[in-house]
C-alpha cells in the first residue's frame, strides 16, 4: 500500500498502523513516522508492540492479542479508546485508537487510526491555568469540545439545513447536542430510505450520512441521491459520510458511492464543526 494513496484517504492529523497476525509491522504512514518516530522502513516487519506499547504493558497487550486470535472476543475493536502509547525517545504520551480487522480468507490484518492527543491535554491544561488566574470557575470545568461552538451565518441571516441520516438516537442526540446554539437546523433520518425521500423533497445545505443504515444502506442511499441531482439537473449537495471503520477500503467506497468526504465515529464536536465550515461556504 502505497503511502500516497494512504494519505489521500486519512485525516493529516492520523496515524495509520497495520499489523499481521504475528503482531508485526505490515504498514505504516507518515503520519505514524512523525507520532512515534520510527521510519516507515525501521518499522516494517519489527513487533508493533516493542514500537509503540510501553514495557509495562506489552505482557497484557501480548496476552490479550493472543486471546482474541484464539476466540474471536475482542472488547476493543472498531470503537475509539484512549491508551498510553511509547515514542522511539521513550516518552509516554497519550493516544485515541481505533482498531478494525481487515484482510480476508487466510490472511488476517488489523488496521489502527492513532491520534496523538498530547496538543489536546496540552490545551485543556493552559486553558485550566489561565482560568485559574482569571479566577473563573466555570472555564476551568471547560474542554475543547465543551466550549461553545464557532459558527456564524451571513450576513442574511440564512440558516445551514443538514440532514443528518442516522438510526442510532444516542448518535443523533450527540450530534444535534453539539450544534446547539449554531446557525444550523438538523432534520433526522432514522433508515436510507426516509433519507432519500426527505432528500427529494427538500433542500439542504449538506448530507451527513451514517453508512450503516438500515433499510437502504447508506452507499446505496448515497448513489440514489446523486441520481436524482443528476437526472433533475440540481447542484450536488455536500455529502459527508458517517464511519466507524477507519480503514482505505471503506473510505474509497465512500467516495466511489459520491461522498465529498468522511468523518469517523465517535465523532468530535470540533472536527464536525470545521466539515460544517468547509462545505457550507459563507459560513465561518
């Protein structure tokens, strides 16, 4: 796998690790290099754990690895979890993973999306310090993603309307939550195919589609949307899709089906702000 098509298809901010089912180096972007670093080629075929999993816990994570490849269980993959991780100078330093198998038939690959979140605690510190010298109580108990959200319409005044096509309340809830006291108007799909009717019937500013849906998929959901523009001659509305597997087949497939871009689940309130900045333009 190439490094280009790799970074075309994950976030700048991401590192992208593959591991065989001997727990070795199969891929490793450069985004990986300048997290942990080690090159690309030092890192091919050495032992992920001795890389990047501290001494102290490479026997758990040794005997958890082995576990699952026996059972099947994993508590761990395809949802986002925060883990100590290890630099090449030996420093510890905070990391969100996700983790998704890939492969198939006898091979047998696991894929990981790693951000460093060492500017994020780095941030919420200073902010915790300065709130503490202003001696403002409630900034103290603000994060990141608790802060009010930056986003302002025009000057007339127009609201961004978003179709949010998801079949998971907690999802919708978490979304509409963060987006309060926005310009945006958030109008809630629970399957593809009341999506695509709502698609049909009104206007929206942009599309955020959970790929899983129920009923009519969400690749197939997509693909029905872009037809409909097409064959009605309207402008393409912006598409972001909604994905829990941060993997380059997945995010090639979105594409493919006519998504503009991705966002991967659980989403973050600033991340989701910025995409709403991106494709709504006018808006800041």
């Amino acid at each position: 796998m190439a490094d280009s098509r790799e970074s075309s298809i994950v976030p700048a901010q991401d590192a992208l690790l593959v591991m065989d089912e001997d727990g070795r180096v199969a891929d490793w972007n450069p985004r990986a290099e300048a997290i942990f670093g080690w090159g690309r080629n030092e890192a091919l075929g050495h032992e992920l754990a001795e890389l990047i999993i501290p001494e102290r816990f490479r026997a758990a994570h040794s005997q958890g690895f082995r576990r699952f490849l026996k059972t099947g269980q994993a508590a761990l993959l395809n949802r986002s979890i925060e883990l100590v991780a290890l630099r090449r100078d030996g420093t510890d330093f905070p990391l969100e993973v996700t983790i998704a198998e890939v492969g198939s038939g006898d091979v047998r690959r696991f894929a990981a999306r790693a951000r460093d979140l060492s500017e994020r605690e780095r941030t919420e510190h200073e902010l915790k310090d300065v709130s503490r010298t202003a001696g403002d109580s409630h900034a103290v108990s603000e994060t990141a993603d608790e802060r009010p959200a930056r986003l302002e319409p025009p000057t007339d005044g127009r609201a961004v309307r978003i179709l949010l096509a998801e079949d998971s309340d907690d999802n919708s809830f978490l979304v509409k939550s963060y987006l309060r006291g926005t310009p945006c108007v958030v109008e809630v799909a629970e399957n593809g195919a009341v999506a695509l009717a709502k698609f049909k019937r009104e206007r929206y500013d942009l599309v955020l589609m959970d790929m899983g849906m129920p009923v009519m998929d969400g690749y197939a959901t997509v693909g029905e949307m872009r037809r409909f523009e097409r064959e009605n001659e309207r402008r393409p509305t912006p598409i972001v899709a909604l994905t829990a597997y941060a993997l380059p087949e997945n995010f090639e497939r979105t594409r493919a089906a006519g998504c503009d871009s991705y966002l991967t689940k659980p989403v973050r309130k600033t991340t989701l702000l910025d995409m709403i900045r991106e494709f709504t333009h006018g808006f800041r």
